[in-house]
C-alpha cells in the first residue's frame, strides 16, 4: 500500500509517467530495459551523493537491471560495465545493440533465406519485437526486418515475447 502511495505522490507531481513507476516497482531481477533519456548518468552505487562513473548519451540503449534500490537500478551496459541509474532515466521499451563486426542481415521474415531487405552496421540500436525461435523483427528508425537473435545483445538465449 505504501508503494502504491509514492507512486501515485509521483504522479500528482508529474516527475514519472505511471507505466514506468509501476512496471518498474513490480519487476524482479534480473530483467532487460533500455535508457530512455538522452543523457543519464551512471553512478557507483544507489544515491546522488555517489560519484559519477559513465555518462550515457543514447537513449534507447538497451542495458540489463542486475538489482533493485528503491529508486535506483543496478545496470549492466553491453559493455559489461555496471554502475546504479535512477529509475527515472529507464523504459521497459525492448531495445538491442547489433553485435559483429560486419553489418547483420535483416530479413523480410524470420528464416535465413527470405530476402535481406536492410542491413544493420556493428553498434545500431533498434526496438525489438516479435522475439521467437531465434529471431526478432528489429526497428531501426522505421527501417524494420527480422534478425536472428545472435546478432545482437538484449535478449535472453531462448526468450520469447
């Protein structure tokens, strides 16, 4: 009840859209995320008051939530780096980082042999959806195509959604 409280407080104060106050109170790590602000710090442990370790300045990048703080989320970057974010700064948008070191083919249907209709370069951000036996339809900038579940980091071996 008390947390159904401070979020509500949030809201009449306009600091958090709902969606991410609840969603993010109600999930247990570890979980994928994404930044949703331009620029987020990251920080050496839960608080203001803790020295800034990273300074993101991309949003959507997808980073995995390792621990939960009150206010505060332990992320891992697809660096491997982790450090603490305020809650604020993150999205439950699904979000992946193409990995490689050539650019990856995005597919007109999730199977190997439909045609390429765009190619995603080794650090392309896009919105995932549609994750299933290997594959999920990335959106890179309205550019959209499916693309096997290896070629990218933001999702769980064996996950679907």
């Amino acid at each position: 009840m008390l947390r159904l409280f401070a979020a509500v407080m949030i809201l009449i104060l306009g600091a958090v859209p709902a969606s991410d106050v609840l969603a993010q109170k109600e999930r247990k790590p570890p979980y994928w995320a994404s930044i949703s602000a331009g620029k987020a710090m990251m920080r050496a442990g839960p608080g203001k008051n803790y020295p800034a370790t990273w300074l993101y300045q991309r949003a959507d990048l997808p980073i995995k939530v390792v621990e939960v703080y009150p206010n505060w989320r332990r992320i891992q970057d697809p660096d491997g780096t982790t450090g603490w974010m305020l809650v604020h700064l993150l999205s439950d948008t699904r979000t992946a980082l193409v990995t490689g070191k050539e650019p990856r083919p995005m597919h007109a249907k999730p199977d190997a042999s439909s045609k390429i209709v765009y190619r995603a370069a080794p650090g392309v951000v896009g919105r995932l959806s549609d994750c299933s036996a290997g594959w999920c339809r990335l959106d890179v900038g309205g550019k959209r195509g499916f693309i096997r579940a290896d070629h990218f980091w933001g999702l769980d071996q064996g996950e679907s959604f």
